[in-house]
C-alpha cells in the first residue's frame, strides 16, 4: 500500500496505542468507527528541551535524519512528526510601526520565545464534532457573546469553516458571454 494509513481513535494517546483500526480514507475510517469521523492532528506526550531529546524518545515514530542513528517509519506509518512550539508565556503583544532612524519596525526583542518539541499525531477522530457550537464569526454578533467562557472560545476558534450559505452563480459581464456548446463556460468577448 502507498498511502499513510492514519489511526482511527476517540483521543491522541488512544491512536498511538490501541486505534480502533487504520484508514486512508474518510469513508473506511467512518465504516471502522460505526459513527462519523473527522481528521486532527493533536501534540501529545511530554515537550522536550531539544530535538534531539524529542527524537531519542520517539524513535521509529519519525524521521530521524542524524547520522548513525537514521531511521524512517513505514510510509504507511507517517501520521507522526515532530513540532516546535512555544513554551512558558504567551508571545509578544504586535508593535507598532516605528518609522524612527530610517527605520520602519522597532529592534526585536532580546530574547526569542522559549521553545520546546512535541510529538504530533494526525489521526481519524471518532465523533463528527459538536455540530451545536457556533462559529466564532457568528457568534460575536450575539449579545451573549460577552459572557462565553474561554473553553467555548477554543472550540469555536477549532471548528472547521462553513459557508454560512450557498455560493452564488457567477455572474455574466459585458465582455463575457457563455459558449454555445458548453453553456457553463464563459468566454471574453471582445
């Protein structure tokens, strides 16, 4: 087989050890789960200081490109990898245009944020999602929307875009005008 065979599990840690299966597709893993199913990529695991740290404990879950320690997972198995991500406090507030010294941005801070690796998992996820949460641009226009807690922000901010209605037909200008074999295509007109 060609093609990552991503775990099917209700949770990150429950797809690196005891999947309810393995599929490529949307369709094979909602036919293992018996429910709907969405794809996620979650970190899991404790962060390490360094990569080569990261890349010790999870070997023969990654690529690992060092040399006299080189390993690759299965193609089949490449639903992990290696992420770099910020730690401790949150990143700096954007600045301001400065436009001082023949210079537009402020000098950059002394020091950058810490950062530390974790393991990524992608995997199927049992459970289509929460269909009664809200998109987070609907919900800013209700008067309620003041008092949400920050769980419910989060979620929100993770759900997946969807049209808030159909996309209109487009629409014929004065240049353009449909071919007459093929009415759904429109050409420029001189």
């Amino acid at each position: 087989m060609n093609a990552i065979l991503y775990p099917v599990a209700p949770s990150a840690e429950a797809a690196l050890g005891r999947p309810l299966g393995r599929a490529a597709r949307q369709r094979e893993a909602a036919a293992l789960a018996g429910e709907a199913v969405h794809f996620v990529s979650e970190d899991v695991g404790p962060a390490y200081a360094s990569r080569d740290a990261a890349l010790d404990a999870w070997a023969g879950r990654v690529d690992d490109e060092r040399p006299g320690k080189a390993a690759q997972p299965a193609l089949e198995d490449r639903f992990c990898a290696l992420r770099e991500v910020t730690t401790g406090a949150a990143a700096p507030p954007p600045r301001e245009p400065a436009f001082a010294d023949g210079r537009r941005w402020p000098p950059p801070a002394a020091r950058p944020a810490a950062t530390a690796f974790r393991l990524s998992v992608s995997y199927w996820r049992v459970g289509g999602g929460d269909a009664s949460i809200d998109q987070a641009r609907a919900a800013r226009r209700r008067p309620e929307a003041a008092g949400l807690e920050a769980g419910e922000l989060r979620a929100m901010a993770r759900q997946p875009l969807r049209p808030v209605k159909p996309q209109q037909p487009l629409d014929v200008g004065l240049f353009e005008s449909p071919a007459p074999e093929a009415p759904h295509i429109l050409i420029p007109d001189d």
